[in-house]
C-alpha cells in the first residue's frame, strides 16, 4: 500500500494529500503522526493529483511530515449477533473491556436505500406505555420518530421510558420466548455529556437491557467529526440485526443536533456555499440517509424503529435542524417547557407532536375500535381548552358560557391526568383509552361530534352526566 | 431508462474528479445533456457542463469508491424516458427503471448501484388492434392503433412526434412485443408500439386552450372553494406535517383523471410503499377497477441518489405528456418540488456556479415555470384534445412562505392551496386556510359547476365565503372580549360558521365515506347550513333567544353528514327537522 508524505493543506477538519494514484471517493484513510499516532479519515473529494480527507479524530497535532495510506475501501462496521451486550467508542471500537468482537460479516456504514417496492408498511402498534403516545401520536414498528426537545428538559427520561417498557402487545405465536416482543436497543451517543451517559448506562445496567443492547458512545469531549460516523455504525449494526438476525430493533440516536453541528463544521472548513443558518445545503440530504434507515422489508422478520433525540436551539422549531428532521421523519414528539416547569412528568405536548403513522397502526384489530375516534375528539377539545385559556385570562371564567368552562376543566385533566403519570407508570393502550372516556365524558354527549354515536353509547359514563346536570340543575 | 439507440461512435473518457454525485471526466466526446456510463461499474450520469476538454457528469447513482482514472463511457443520447404499454402499474425510479425489476435483478431489498433496466418489459406482448387501414395517410402524432393496456386504459399507439409521416404499407392486428413493428409506411420508416423522447423536452401540441372543465378531486374545501381545471396548476405549501402528501394521495386516489402520474420526489419511501399498497386494493370512482390501473408512480425517496431526484419530476412529466397526446386527461402530482429544487441548488453548488437567492441557482424561477408550463389543456397533433394537471407539493423552510420556491412557484401556479400549520395542530383536517388559499379558475368553471351540480352554485359559495370572512372579522373581537359580549346576530354567524367549518371544510381522509365527497354532496351540506342559517335567523328576527336557536339537537348532527353514504336522505331529514325545531321555538 502506497504511503504518501504530501500533505500540502491542513484546515480545520480536512487534510489535503498531493497523490498520483488515483484514490475512490468516501474511501478510508489513515493518518500516521510523527509520534506514531494512528488516525482515520475518509476521501470527501477525489482528483486525479489530490484528495481531501475528513479527519474523524481532528487534525489537532497533524502536521505535513504525517503520512498518509489510503486502504482502498469504504468504512466497513463488522456486524455480529455477539454485539449485543457491548459497549463501544463512537468509532465502533469496543471500550467495555469485553473479548475481541470476531465479525460475522464487515458492512459499508453508509448503506444502500431501500427499495421502496420491497418496503412493507409500518403498521404494528408498538405499546410504549406511555398515554400521550400510545394514545395520542402512536409508534409503529419500523417508524422513525423523533422526540423534539430543548435544553435542559428530561428528553432522555422519556427515551429511556420507552426504552424500558416498549412492546408490541399479544404477540402471535412465535413466542417460545418472551423476548419476542421486546426489543434490541441500539443506543447512538453523539457529544452527550459524561452525566448524561453514565445516566442511560446505569439505566440500562439496572434494568439488565444492556444484554439486548448495543451502545455506541461519542461524547462531548470526543472529536466532533467522528459524530459523523456514529450513527451510520449505530443504523448498520441495527439493519443487520433487524433484517438478517429477525430482531425488532429500537435506535435511539441522541443528540442530532450534535450531528448536525459536526456536518456544519466540516462544510465550513471546506468553503461549502452554506445553506440556511450556515448549516449545508445537503443536510436534508444526509439527514435522510440516516432516517430512512428505519422501516420494515417485505419477507423480513425484524424491524427498524427510530427515535431520535433533538434539541432544538433556542426552543425553536423552525431552526433548520428540527424543521429538517420533521419533513424527512414521521412526525414527532414534542417536550414542552411549560409543562415540565407545572410538574407534568413526561412533558409531552401532544398538540404540535404528531405519529404519522397512526391511522394505519390502530383500531379494530390492532388497538381497539373507538381509537381513532377518541383521539381526534381530544385533540379537539384540549385545543379548544387551550385557546379559551388565553381568553379567560382576560375575561374571567364567569363570561364563559358553562360548556367553555367544560373546555377549560378538561384540558386541565388531560394535562394532570392522561400526560403527567410519571416515568415509572406503564399503562396498558386499554387503560389509556378509558382514561380518554373518563375525561370526555366532562363534555356533554352531543360535543362529541367526532365520535360515531354507536361509540358514545358503549363507552360514555353516564355518571358523570349525572353529575354534569345536577349542576347545572 | 432507455438504452442509447444512437450508433455514433464515440470516445471515452477518464474520470479526473470525484465530489458526492458530481463527477468531472476528461477527453470525453459528448454532448450537452447526454446520458454516460460512469467507471467501471458503469454508473448512470448526465453530462450537465462541458468546458473545453473537462466534461461534468450528474451521477443518478451513489458514487462511494469511484476513483480518479476509471473511464466514463458515452451514449450519444440525451436522457429519454421509453413511452409504450407497460408504464400503468408501474414503479420507476428517477430514470425509469423499474423499481420491481430491479428488486428482481438485484436479488436485495437494498437499492445496488450500477444495475439497468429497461423503462418497459421489451417482451411482454400485447394485443394490437388497428385504426387505420392499409392506403391510409398518417401523419406524426396519429393514432394507428389501441391495446388495451389496463382495464381501465386503452393504449393509443401512435406515430412518432418526429417522423415524417406516409402512406400505410402494413398493418395488421395481433399479439406484438413493444419492439415488434406494427404498421410499416410507404417511405420504409417502420413503427413500433413504443417510442422514445428525451425528458428535458416538451412533446409538441398544436396548441394551449383555455380549460373550462374542473378536475374533481372529491375533497369539499377544493371543489367547493378553490376547484383547480383539468390542464390547470397547483401548488401545496405547508410546514411539515400539515397535510401536502396526505392532500396529493387524495387527488391521486379520486381526481377525475384518466391516468394520474405521482412523482414521489425527495420523500419518503413509505409513503409511496402504502401508495403500492393501498391502489390496487381501492376504485376509481369513474370506472370501478382497482386505481392501480390508471397510475404510474415515480420514486425518488429522501435517501436515494440526488442528480436522479432532479431527473424525476421531468421523467414524470414527460409520461403525462404521452397520454395527453392519446387524448387523455393527466394529472400529475410532485410530492414534493422543493427537493427538486434543492436538489438543483445541491449539483449546482458543487459546479461552483454563481449562487442566487438563498444559494438556490439563477435558473430556479425558469425551471419552475419551464415545468409548470408543460401543464395545460392541449389540441394534441393528432387532433384530440387532452390534458396534464400538475399538482406540486412546496416544502418551505420553517414553513415560512416567503422562500425563493414557494415564491417563484405562485408567480405561476394559478390554483394556491395554503396549509396552514394551526389547523393541523387542532387536526382540523384537510388544513386548507380558506382565508389565504385561491383559485384563479373558479369564474371560468362555474359554467360546469351550474350546468353539471346546482345551477345556483356560485351564490351558494359565495354565501359560504362571506360568512367565513365574517366569521374571522368576528373572531378577532371574540379573542378580546369573549363570545357572549358580541350581539345575538353576530353570536349566530359565528356558529353556522363553526358548522361550515366541521361539517363542511373538514374531511376526514382515513374515513370510508367521507374520504370521498362528489360535488352534489359537497353542495348539498354547504346548503343544508345554508338552511339552519336562513331558518335561525328567522327565529332570531321573531324574538327567538340565540341559545334556544343553536341548542336545537338537530343542528349538530350537520356534522355527521360526510360520514352518510345515503346522504340525500339524511339531509332531507335533517333539514326538515331542523325547520320544523325552529319552528317550535316562536
Ligand atoms: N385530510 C386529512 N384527513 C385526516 N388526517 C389528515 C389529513 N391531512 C393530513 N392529515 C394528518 O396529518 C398528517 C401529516 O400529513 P402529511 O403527511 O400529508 O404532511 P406533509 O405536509 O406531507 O408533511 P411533510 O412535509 O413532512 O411531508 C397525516 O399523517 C395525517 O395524520
Ligand atoms: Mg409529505
């Protein structure tokens, strides 16, 4: 292999080589410092007398005497069924002390699409226990869905909630095994804090998931540009097991805006023509590649479902990283400030979250036949409970006529008692929907015009009815 | 993708750089536009700039592992989409090759690279019958003969838009492969049932006629509101998650189109995976066979190649095209145009061009309406007339409308559907804002609105419209001061409005019944609130209290109307009901 000293630019993250064999685009470099120091890079631009290299580790202490070998293929991840249990850096390289991983198979990290005529539609209700999920913006297996949140909010608690109590009820046959409705967790760490990984790691030790679990961490304090590469080891090690190993695999990537920080950085330092906010123009374009890794193949027994964890800058969900995620995902969970500062445990608004692929993954058969129909007709009153919020402020609650009132109780109930049930609770899709029933029926029968009335009639509480009109009585 | 026919011989050449899907190759010998086979796996590219010997190639596929010194190989043919019976039922990729086969042929779930396949099977045959005689003169664009493609579609065969035309020689009906000849003419030229044309280019028409008929879409706010025309254009903007694929796939499931081409540009591969799914299980509402039948699906999902996402939207296009010339009226939705448009912004930065508004390239404004103006309402050369209606989906960051796509796609569009990220939230579906969406052809189709649902049509909406104005004046003040301070007239408006607004403007999508409205149902709940409207007022002008007028228990159930299938009865029930209810109160 031919060792190059021709480094004739060295510039943020990027190396520039003078070659004169031709070196293929995305291949794998290694970089060997005078102190003997090994690092990895890969081609970002290939011409017949140079090649531009993207530094994982950074190009801190490089200088033009390195040397350069270019090893002639693209970044491989050896995947085995042995990785779970393991612990490794976000390079793929283990850190937890265990054995030698002996690869069953090496996989190009960046991964070829899916064919869409070979795609099956998610349409698997996944129970995650959680009320303002399960009830209000369903997971599916094989959906990616992002949790949208901020700083400082318990993003994390609410990963790991579902982390832990995640499955996909009454599993049909096949179960020789109770494991075949949970998941394997594929934990991606980009430039998280120390405390906030040792966090997911004790929850993991603790509850024994780290046996159906593969962690790969990059931390804050680790090079930026290697963030780049974590998840596609993370997304590759999860296809293996998901479409050749049978798993149902859960990816939980966090912190995207990490990612996307590390791409703006390499752009940067490339001279790119930035796109919005300085970040690339081709990050919609990258950020697709690592989410549409998620998804169920026909003929394939496993799956992949994504849960990607975001902070967005400035609580802003038109910052070009949320706004990305949110046209390339299917839909979205939003933790909420207000909410988190009254107490509500997970502080999820279910206003602006979304599950796009709820219609399909509910109802008869797979949930239970009055979903649908319970969940839009909250969404319309604590909608309306929230507008007449602002209003009351104003007006007081005595110029409200008795059924704006109604609203006004409702969305405090919804708040208090469907969303805030803790980090610890699990409730089965049954006891979230009749919880649903027990707040609607609050509102008087003819309100609820987004249920069919054969609904009403099974499920409404005609108690508390009763007590509706005594006091108005 | 159609293999090059061209027999030029031509030089190949050796690629000198590599950058993402942007690949530069020296001493080629081609020309703008053609299609080149890259490195040594023969990867599919466009040459898309040529400065002196330097050549720049757009790669259709992934280039991981290209290097420097491998040979570029070229066609001599400009990239050109193969049109024949076989494109209905079918899925494509950007550059027409069929995302089934190449499952086939890959043997893998996972898209390889450097795999070809025809745009249509070359040896299924299909049985011709003709139109024309031995003797007979035909000319570029005739229509020789018909195969009965799906059981909704009949294919037209016809002359090539580029020959010369002539005298029928042979003819005669069978079973034939697409590369069989059919008909031979008098000057030797010998026709087949498919021919090829490149996509960049429009298929010629003798001419662009005003469009009077409106292409229903069985959803109320759009017919009711803002009907687009068959050969008109529309875009959808909205913020993530407001409802543009959700709108596309209900045109593409109950327009009234012959053929409906979706392009599925940038977007998820799910969602063209339930489009797969969900067509040939449901009816076309105007023919009764499965809606697979009449539909061609293009695909270029988020995470495949970029250079074949700005190719799809023209692949598309160019298909619609076809089947207008066949007499047919097309609807083409693009799901979504801001990834083309991105896409274009992402190859042009890497040819180092000039950048424009928000690093988008020059020619976006010129592209766009070079694409939008391939819609229209068309005499075709052979004489029929046909159309192409093109729908385009519009992605703007942070859902901020004043982005340089959205704003170069209303400068020509002339149907504006504006979803808005409010209604969503509330999950008032479809999140249509009807106070900022329009519709520049509604005064040209109310003709057919009067002649083919209710001849007092446009006063019925026009009454609709003004009571929805009035009701956002109104709720400005009711933000302020709270409903009950407002006058009992005004009290009123604000909720027959609310009816317009649950009973009428929303719809849901996933609903058996009410995912599909015709326009008789579509007036007729607009007119049944037009009943408790004119009946409530005449109960609050003889003294009746405004809320004895909106609790009668009748009134609510306007909202159940787009769930009846038998709603002609329902709503001559509900009508007389609610009259007689009114009735009783003075
Ligand atoms: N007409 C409708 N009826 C019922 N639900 C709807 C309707 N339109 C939209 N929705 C709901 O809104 C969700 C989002 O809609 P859709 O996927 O069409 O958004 P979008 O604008 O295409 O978003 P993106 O830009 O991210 O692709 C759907 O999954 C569905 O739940
Ligand atoms: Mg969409």
């Amino acid at each position: 292999m031919k060792e190059y000293q021709t480094i004739t630019e060295i510039s943020g993250p990027l190396v520039f080589v003078e070659t004169d064999e031709p070196v293929g685009y995305d291949d794998i470099v290694e970089i060997e410092l005078s102190d003997g120091e090994t690092r990895r890079g890969q081609v970002l631009e290939s011409a017949s007398d140079y090649v531009a290299i993207q530094v994982f580790e950074g190009t801190e202490g490089i200088d033009r005497d390195a040397s350069v070998r270019f090893l002639g293929e693209t970044m491989k991840m050896p995947v085995t069924e042995d990785l779970l249990g393991r612990v490794m850096d976000g390079t793929g390289q283990p850190i937890d002390g265990g054995p030698e991983i002996v690869p069953d198979e090496r996989r190009d990290i960046v991964g070829e699409a899916i064919n869409p005529f070979s795609r099956e539609y998610p349409e698997e209700f996944i129970q995650t226990g959680v009320s303002a999920i399960d009830g209000m913006n369903t997971l599916v297996r094989g959906q990616k869905l992002p949790i949208f949140s901020a700083s400082g909010l318990p993003h994390n608690d609410l990963a790991l909630q579902i982390a832990r109590q995640a499955t996909v009820p009454e599993e049909e046959e096949e179960g020789d095994d109770d494991e075949g409705s949970e998941f394997a967790v594929i934990f991606g760490a980009m430039g998280i804090t120390a405390e906030e990984a040792n966090e997911f790691m004790d929850d993991f030790e603790r509850t024994g998931a780290l046996e159906r679990s593969v962690v790969f961490m990059n931390l804050a304090d680790d090079p930026a540009v290697e963030r780049t590469i974590t998840p596609r080891l993370a997304l590759t090690t999860a296809e293996y097991l998901a479409f050749e190993k049978d798993y149902h695999v859960l990816v939980i990537l966090t912190d995207m805006t990490n990612y996307c920080e590390a791409l703006r950085e390499i752009g940067a330092a490339r001279e790119e023509v930035p796109g919005r906010r300085g970040y690339p123009g081709y990050m919609y374009t990258d950020l697709a590649q690592l989410y549409e890794r998620a998804g169920r193949i026909e003929g394939r027994e496993g799956s992949v479902t994504q849960l990607p964890i975001l902070t967005m800058p400035g609580d802003d969900d038109t910052h070009p990283i949320p706004d990305l995620t949110g046209y390339i995902t299917e839909g979205q969970i939003y933790i909420d400030r207000d909410l988190n500062s009254q107490g509500i445990q997970p502080p999820i608004n279910v206003l602006p979250s979304l599950s796009r692929l709820m219609d399909d993954g509910i109802g008869e058969g797979l949930t239970r036949a009055d979903h649908a129909d319970v969940k839009d007709q909250i969404f319309a009153a604590y909608a309306e409970g929230e507008d007449l919020r602002d209003l009351v402020n104003i007006v007081g609650r005595e110029a409200l006529s008795e059924l704006d009132n109604k609203y006004l109780d409702f969305a405090d109930r919804f708040e208090e008692e469907f969303v805030d049930q803790g980090t610890d609770t699990a409730r089965s899709i049954d006891e979230t929907l009749e919880l649903g029933w027990d707040l609607l029926s609050m509102l008087p029968k003819d309100a609820l015009n987004r249920i069919d009335e054969d609904l009403i009639e099974e499920h409404y509480r005609e108690d508390e009815t009763a007590e509706t009109v005594e006091a108005e009585a | 993708m159609s293999q090059a026919t061209d027999t030029d011989v031509r030089e190949d050449g050796i690629i000198e750089s590599v950058s993402g899907p942007v690949v530069t190759a020296r001493d080629l010998d081609a020309r703008m536009n053609d299609v080149v086979y890259v490195g040594s796996e023969g990867l599919m590219g466009e040459v898309i700039e040529i400065e002196g010997n330097i050549t720049t190639i757009q790669v259709y596929e992934e280039t991981s592992g290209v290097s420097p010194g491998e040979p570029v190989e070229g066609t001599g043919s400009p990239l050109s989409v193969d049109l024949g019976p076989g494109m209905l039922d079918a899925i494509y990729d950007g550059v027409q090759r069929p995302l089934d086969v190449l499952e086939e042929k890959m043997g893998s779930a996972f898209l390889d690279r450097g795999v070809d396949a025809p745009g249509i099977d070359l040896e299924k045959t299909w049985e011709f019958t003709p139109e024309v005689e031995e003797g007979d003169e035909v000319e570029a664009g005739d229509i020789v003969g018909t195969v009965p493609e799906t059981p909704s579609i009949d294919h037209k065969v016809m002359v090539p838009p580029d020959s010369e035309g002539g005298e029928v020689v042979a003819i005669e009906s069978g079973n034939f492969n697409v590369e069989e000849t059919v008909v031979e003419l008098d000057n030797g030229e010998e026709i087949q049932m498919h021919q090829e044309w490149p996509v960049r280019q429009q298929r010629p028409t003798v001419e662009k006629e005003t469009p009077t008929e409106p292409l229903i879409s069985g959803q109320r706010v759009l017919d009711g509101l803002f009907p687009i025309a068959k050969g008109g254009t529309a875009a959808i903007p909205g913020p993530f998650g407001s409802g543009k694929t959700v709108t596309q796939h209900q045109l593409a499931k109950w327009a009234d189109a012959d053929i409906v081409v979706y392009v599925g540009c940038g977007e998820r591969g799910n969602e063209m995976t339930e489009v797969i799914e969900d067509f040939p299980e449901l009816e076309d509402p105007t023919t009764g066979n499965a809606l697979m039948d009449r539909t061609c699906l293009i695909a270029n999902t988020s995470n495949m190649p970029v250079a074949a996402r700005e190719s799809c939207v023209y692949t598309g296009i160019t298909i619609a095209e076809y089947f207008r010339d066949m007499g047919y009226d097309v609807a083409l939705m693009a799901d979504s145009t801001s990834r083309w448009a991105e896409a274009m912004r992402e190859i042009s930065s890497r040819l180092e061009e000039m950048p424009g508004e928000e690093g988008y390239p020059a020619y976006l404004s010129a592209r766009l309406s070079e694409f939008y103006e391939r819609a229209g309402y068309f005499e075709n050369i052979n004489g029929t007339e046909g159309s192409v209606s093109v729908i385009g989906a519009v992605s703007p960051p942070g859902g901020d409308f004043s982005e340089p796509v959205t704003q170069n796609t209303l400068r020509i569009v002339k149907t504006f559907w504006a979803l808005d990220a409010d209604l969503a939230e509330r999950r008032h579906f479809p999140s249509i804002n009807w106070n900022e969406s329009y519709s520049l052809y509604r005064d040209q189709l109310d003709p057919w609105f009067e002649d083919n649902v209710r001849a007092d049509w446009p006063e019925t909406r026009q009454w609709a419209i003004d009571t929805l104005d009035e009701e956002a004046e109104l709720q400005e003040i009711v933000q302020l001061v709270g409903k009950d301070a407002l006058p009992e007239d005004q009290q009123l408006t604000l909720e027959i409005a609310r009816y317009l607004r649950e009973a009428w403007l929303q719809q849901n999508a996933f609903h058996d019944v009410d995912t599909f409205c015709e326009p008789e149902k579509t007036y007729r709940i607009m007119d049944a609130a037009k009943t408790y409207n004119d009946a409530a007022f005449e109960a609050l002008d003889a003294g009746v209290p405004v809320e004895e007028i909106t609790d009668i228990d009748a009134a609510p159930r306007l909202n159940r109307i787009g769930v009846q299938e038998d709603y002609n009865e329902y709503i001559d029930d509900l009508e007389d009901d609610i009259e007689s209810q009114l009735r009783e109160l003075y």
